[in-house]
C-alpha cells in the first residue's frame, strides 16, 4: 500500500515553486553585486576620501584584494622601541606644595 503518491497537479506545483526560488536567487544575487559594484565606484569617485589621502600621504588606490598594505609594517615588528619618559623630566617634583603656601 503506497500512501504518498504524487500526482500530476503536485508536480505542477513543484515546478512552479521551483521556477520562483530559481528567480528569486537569481534576483537576490544580482541586487548584491549591483550594491558592492555601487558602492565600490562611489567610494572611487568620493572627493572627501581623495582629499584625506592626499593629506596624508597616502595612496590613492584602494586595497580590494584583502591582504592589506604590507608595507606600513616596519622591517623587524620584534624589534623594540625605546620608553617614552612621562612627565618633565627637567625637574624634580614637589610633592609638598601644600606645606609652601602656610
């Protein structure tokens, strides 16, 4: 005894429910790509971003490939800094000054 049996209005359905997951993940993965190409030519045409690396010296070009720019790291990163002093180092402090004003 077969008690699931599919019939043709339910291959009908299947086709039809088929057709529009298909359209509508076709649909879904245009909009992103038609958002990362948008943005990624409005933030090529961005005078305030072309303005912020002239300032500094920096390059223009974007980084898209994800790895970074390898060259802002120093030559050894293991190599260390000297200490920076805190404080005026030109004269000796007083711990005192409420004792000079009685």
């Amino acid at each position: 005894m077969n008690l699931f049996v599919i019939t043709p209005e339910m291959q009908v359905m299947f086709v039809v429910g088929f057709i529009i997951f298909v359209v509508y993940i076709y649909a879904l993965l245009k909009a992103i790509k038609w958002g990362h190409d948008s943005q990624r030519r409005d933030l090529l045409n961005d005078p305030e971003l072309r303005n912020y690396y002239s300032r500094h010296n920096m390059p223009d070009d974007m980084d898209y490939d994800g790895h970074g720019n390898w060259g802002r790291f120093p030559d050894n990163p293991y190599e260390k800094k000297p200490k920076r002093k805190k404080g005026s180092q030109s004269r000796m402090k007083n711990y005192f000054w409420h004792e000079k004003n009685k």
